[in-house]
C-alpha cells in the first residue's frame, strides 16, 4: 500500500472517534494534518503544473454551486485537500503515483475547479 494511502487512514481514523462536539475540531485538524502530509509526500503545491481548471487571469464574480457563495475568482485557492480527494487517495499505489493539487472554493467546501463546481456570473474585472 502506498505510504500516504496508509496515514492518511490512520488519520481518518482517528478523526471517527471523535463525538459529535468535537467533530468540527476534529475534521480542521484532520484536513491540516492530511495537507502537511500531502506536501511532504507529494512536494510543494508549487511545484505541480496547473491542471487547467484555475481561475481567470481578470478576475471575476463566481459562485461555488456546493456552499453557493459568491466571490471573486482571485480569491480560489490551489491546494491539496486530501480528504475531500478521497477517490484520488485511494487509487494511490494502484492507478496513479501521485496526487495533485487542485483549485478549490475559498471556503473550504468540497467545491473544485473554475468552470466545474465554481462558475462564474458576471463580468471580467479591470
């Protein structure tokens, strides 16, 4: 089994046993220990080509169809989020070597890719 494969189960883990109260707690920490590890295992977020679903160079108003908020594309964050790429973690080791990072909604939701769950509604901005 790929060794990110293996910790990232422990670390879910881990996150299952937490009650009700502590879960919010438990899922931030859960997605910063997976991020960390991501890039120690995977390298910077810089250091992968874009996958192409990116933000416009000119800026302009989206809404992420998942936490339907609206905000500028700018504000898109490139980054690993293990466990929302669940799929993608668990072909580790079998069909793929590596995982990547994507572009997602500023939020945190599982919300990924301008023109995919993020799509824009108004003009570009000068």
């Amino acid at each position: 089994m790929h060794p990110f494969r293996k910790a990232f189960r422990a670390l879910h883990r881990e996150s299952l046993k937490c009650d009700s109260v502590q879960t919010d707690n438990a899922l931030d920490g859960l997605d910063a220990e997976l991020e960390a590890l991501a890039i120690e295992h995977f390298g910077d977020v810089g250091d992968h080509e874009d996958d192409g679903f990116g933000p416009p160079t000119a800026s302009v108003q989206v809404l992420c169809r998942h936490c339907r908020d609206h905000y500028l594309s700018s504000e898109m964050v490139r980054a690993y989020r293990p466990a929302r790429q669940s799929a993608m973690v668990g072909m580790l080791g079998t069909d793929v070597d590596t995982l990547e990072p994507l572009w997602w909604c500023k939020n945190r939701c599982d919300g990924a890719g301008y023109q995919l769950d993020i799509v824009p509604v108004g003009e570009p901005r000068q």
